[in-house]
C-alpha cells in the first residue's frame, strides 16, 4: 500500500484577470521508502502542488478538487484535502507524518531568530521534549546533516551560514519529528556541483536511516537520474508522462520530454549548441481546453490538439503518456473545466 495517494489534484488561483489553473488534474502515488521525482519547466505547477498537499496554498489560490489520502505512521488513512485548515490533526501531520524542504532557505528560515530556536519550535510542536532536551536534540540533528560545530552553529543566524550549511539546517529542520514522507523542493537550487552531491548523498543515507520516502521536485534531469525510482514529468499543471527512471530515459514518449532530454549535455559529444525547447510556457489564466504543449510542439495535429485535452494513457506497462501521438482518447470535462 503506498504512503501518499494523491488523486484528481486541481489547485486554482481566482485572480481579477482570469482564473490560473495551475494544478490541473494531478494523480500521484508514493510508496513506502520509495523515491521519485517530478520534473518539469519552471511554472509547471511542481511547487503549487507540494505546497497544496502540505495545505499551505493562500488565497487567491484554493484546492478546488481532488483528495491526498496519507497512511500515518500508526497505519490509519486520513484524507489530507478533508481536514479543517486549522485543525488540529493537520498540524500534527505537517512536520510529523510530512516534511517539506523549501526552495530558497534563506528565505525559508526567519532572519531574526536563530538557526536552533526555529528547528527548536518545531521539535516542541510536535514532541514533548522541553528545555535543555530540545536543545541537545537540535544540536544531534544538526551534527547528523553534517554541519560543523553544531552547538555554535545552533546560536548563530540564517545570514550566518553558508549556503550548503543553511540547506543541511533546512534538511534538520525537516528530520527533527521523523516523518516518513519529505517533499524536498529544489533541494540543490543554487549550490555548485560539489555541494549538491554532498546534499544528495546525505538525503540518501538519511532515507535509508529513517526508512521515509522522498519526492524530489527538480528541473535538474541530472538529479532526477542520480535519485529517483520513478519519475512524474509535469507540463502547464498537468502530469505529461510518467514511468520509472530507467525506461524514461531509455525510452521518453512525451514531445515535451524528448525535447528535455535532448537540451542534456552529454560527456564526450560536441556540439555547437545545445537544442531548445521553443517558446515559452503558457500564461494559464483561461487556458483552453486542449494539449497545453500544442503551441511549442513541431508533431502538434491541427484541429485535434489545439481543440481537445488528450487523456493520460497507458502506453506500456507501467508507461503513462499524455499525447495524441499514442491515443485518442480526451480527458472527460467536469464541472471546473469551463471556470
């Protein structure tokens, strides 16, 4: 049975000029101690929906559709999306049951309070560890993701560390109530090369430590063929394609996809340049019903993809593919589709 089964995902924002649809009808599943990755241009909607599963979206921004049901460390199941906003047992699960590394950690983490006293008030929330046992908890954590001198670093201030050092506290800040499920959002965003095998090597053995599962929210193809089991490919809000690691690479079926893989530099080939994807995304406020890759994507069929949805189909097993290249079949309308 999988930790997290998320089905039918449509998170909307409502704004003055139009509605943004900017998850449209995602289903993803993780295992247990399973690691998978989902990948996609910046604005596809990666971050939009970890942040709905951790019901953290704002307004105008509103999950209008879909459920997350978790399976909790004591084996209960609990729909995520049919919890009070402020309810108690939601609070519970953030942090407890699913953890999330933030994009940006300088950011993330408040400039004004130390390093300790943040990951300090979410191992409060969520244990009954007070005083002093906070503190030589924090700084156990802190020593397990590496950092040096963990009892000073634990007084100092986010602006205090380096950049490598503030993701190892991200990552702390994470593991200190022993979730099995961490939903790690650009883990490595601008950390050079050596450190972001460092990152990667360290969420590794720590998986393997605590048995959780990870989903790697990425556009870094390198990462996703380092890290992951299976891999979801995200294009305008909507799951394009999605199979394990291996046959993705082997064998990628999406338009989009190929077109990903293809801008990769590969070790030992030259080239003048490297390929591109034309165009940019699409703005997704009022979007049409139809492929949202249609306008950038050179084996687009006039009067079919440019006027219909195509449906997630199962080309192989296991081989899911959102194209008409593959199949017919349209995604039905429901009762959001003309918002």
């Amino acid at each position: 049975m999988n930790r997290l089964d998320v089905k039918d995902l449509k998170t909307y924002f409502f704004l003055d000029e139009g509605v943004v649809k900017a998850v449209d009808g995602v289903d993803l599943a993780v295992g247990d101690q399973e690691t998978i990755g989902i990948i996609g241009e910046s604005g596809c909607g990666k971050s939009v929906m970890s942040m709905s599963i951790m019901r953290l979206v704002q307004q105008p921004g509103e999950v209008v559709k879909g459920t997350a049901v978790l399976r909790r460390k004591d084996g209960s199941q609990v729909d995520i999306f049919a919890l009070e906003p402020n309810a108690a047992e939601l609070r519970a699960i953030r942090g407890g049951e699913i953890a999330m590394i933030f994009q940006e950690p300088m950011t993330a983490f408040s400039p004004v309070y130390t390093i300790g006293r943040q990951i300090g008030e979410m191992v409060e929330l969520h244990t009954d560890l007070r005083g002093k046992k906070v503190r030589e908890h924090v700084i156990g954590l802190l020593n397990r993701v590496g950092i040096s001198n963990p009892a000073q670093r634990h007084d100092e201030y986010p602006h205090q560390l380096s950049g490598g050092m503030r993701q190892r506290a991200m990552i702390a800040m994470a593991l200190s109530c022993s979730p099995k499920i961490i939903l790690a959002d650009e883990p490595t965003t601008a950390l050079d090369v050596t450190i972001q095998a460092q990152i990667l090597d360290l969420m590794r053995e720590l998986q393997r430590a605590d048995g959780m599962s990870l989903v790697y929210i990425t556009h870094n193809m390198a990462v996703i063929a380092e890290t992951v089991e299976r891999v979801y490919v995200m294009y305008l809000g909507q799951v394009v394609e999605t199979t394990t690691t291996a046959r993705l690479f082997a064998n990628p079926l999406h338009p989009y996809t190929l077109r990903l893989m293809r801008s990769i530099p590969k070790p030992g080939q030259k080239v003048d340049k490297l390929e591109v994807i034309k165009g940019t995304v699409p703005t997704p406020i009022d979007m049409p019903r139809q492929c949202g890759f249609a306008s950038r994507c050179p084996s687009a069929i006039a009067g079919l993809c440019d006027k219909s949805m195509p449906a997630l189909t199962e080309k192989e097993e296991g081989h899911f593919v959102r194209c008409f290249l593959y199949s017919d079949k349209t995604e039905p309308e429901d009762e959001w589709t003309n918002i």
